[in-house]
C-alpha cells in the first residue's frame, strides 16, 4: 500500500508491559493467552461436525472486499441505495458448499460466515463446553480495571482466501482472537479519522473508510497520502487488541 507502517509490538499475555499498553489504549499482540485456549481446535471439519444449526448470516461478494452496512441505514435519503454484497442465512454446511464452488469457478466471487457464539441452538455439547471454558474471570478482570461497560459480542468469523474487511472502527474494545489461519491487520490511530474520510454518519457505511486502499484517489482523498499505520500478521493463538475507536483492516492471507 502507499502509507508506512510500523510494526505492532508482541508481548507475552503477562507481561507488565502488555498490560501497561492496554490501560493506554494502544494495539498490542498477546502471546501464550489462555483466554480462548479451548477455540484452538476449531478446524473446519470440527465445525462441520459440531455447529450444525441454520440461519448464520453469510455474506456473498462479487470480489474479495466485504464493506458492511447497517441495513436500517438503508431509508431517507439513502432509501435507494444498494448494499454492495448479498447477505443470507445458511448453516455452516452450506456456506463450505458455496466456497467449494467459488473456489471451482474462480470468478472472484467471496464468501464470509458469521455466527454469534451466544446462542448455542444447533450447537454440539462439546462446543458448548469450549465456550463455556473461556477464561472469563481473565477477560471480567480486564473490563473492570479498566472501566469498560457491559455490553459484550462474541462472534465468530470464517473467511476465505484473501478476503478483506475494509478498514473501519468499532465503538467497543475489541479482543480478537486468531484461531486458525493468518491474517494480516492494520490499525490507524483516531487522529488519523479526518485522513481516512469516513462516510456520512446517516450513511448505511457509517464508521467505515470511503479509501479502497487496493486504488486510491488522491484527488478525492489527498489527506489519505499523510497517515501511517501499525501492522502485523496474526497467527493462530494470537490475541490481538484493538483499542475502541482505532481504525482496523483485515485481510486473510492469500496463500496460508
């Protein structure tokens, strides 16, 4: 990409100083944290097995980037825009179905799953069990040191290849966990919000970046030739925080 970027530091999970850098709210990499140690052999023939429910929201693109929306945005003076990829509701079954067959024809169209792990309804008791054996009291711990509230979101994210999250912030603190696979991530710090150019806060792509990295505009975006960021590639085992309000893209690696 045309920004520089530095790298974000890795620190062992007890670390003092992985700890200094979460009470600042800075990116760090946490290593050796058992927080979600029980997540570790969710393969893709375990899920097959063991996450068995329909009704997972899927989400279809005709290329790799996955720019989300809020579908209540869509009304107003936005009542006639169209989403830029199709979302459904399959099981997990279904969605490796469909990537077998992206995959066959190779047009460039993506897929991606997410499931919310709070409702256990098709799920196997042994998944249960692996969420149920989280390090709760570590994470608990966490929230209350550092005066967070009490809403909470566990998801889970399967990708394919090479997909990508275009860059975009969340206003909760984000714990993420690779389990499985590489993914590289870059991070922007909030004072490069007006570099990134958000869309409109009505916007069905509110907190995302109107920036397609993969080709620029200058001319719409010239401060945008200014920002540096912080990257990495994750590993599975990896905890990754991300401060609330940092800006962060995904991409799962293309050959791994």
């Amino acid at each position: 990409y045309t920004f520089p970027v530095n790298p974000i530091p890795r620190m062992q999970c007890d670390d003092p100083d992985a700890l200094a850098a979460i009470d600042n709210g800075t990116p760090v990499i946490l290593l050796n944290c058992t927080f979600a140690n029980p997540a570790l052999k969710w393969s893709i023939d375990y899920l097959l097995e063991n996450l068995r429910d329909e009704g997972h929201p899927t989400y279809v693109s005709r290329n790799r980037r996955f720019l989300f929306y809020e579908e209540d945005r869509i009304s107003g003076d936005y009542a006639k825009w169209k989403p830029p990829h199709v979302r459904k509701l399959v099981g997990f079954q279904e969605f490796m179905e469909m990537v077998k067959e992206m995959e066959t024809s190779d047009n460039g169209t993506r897929s991606y799953f997410q499931s919310p792990l709070a409702i256990t309804e098709g799920m196997s008791a042994s998944m249960e069990h692996d969420i149920n054996s989280f390090d709760y009291p570590w994470l608990l711990n966490m929230v209350k040191r550092q005066g967070w509230g009490t809403e909470v979101v566990n998801l889970l994210l399967v990708g394919m290849r090479d997909v990508v999250t275009p860059t975009h912030y969340d206003i909760l603190e984000n714990f993420y966990v690779q389990v499985s696979g590489y993914k590289r991530v870059i991070l922007f710090s909030p004072e490069h919000f007006r570099s990134l150019y958000p869309f409109p806060v009505a916007h069905p792509h509110d907190r995302q970046t109107q920036v397609n990295f993969d080709e620029p505009d200058f001319a719409r975006f010239p401060r945008f030739q200014d920002i540096t960021g912080m990257e990495t590639v994750l590993e599975s085992g990896e905890v990754l925080y991300i401060p609330s309000f940092w800006w962060h893209y995904i991409e799962s690696e293309k050959n791994k």
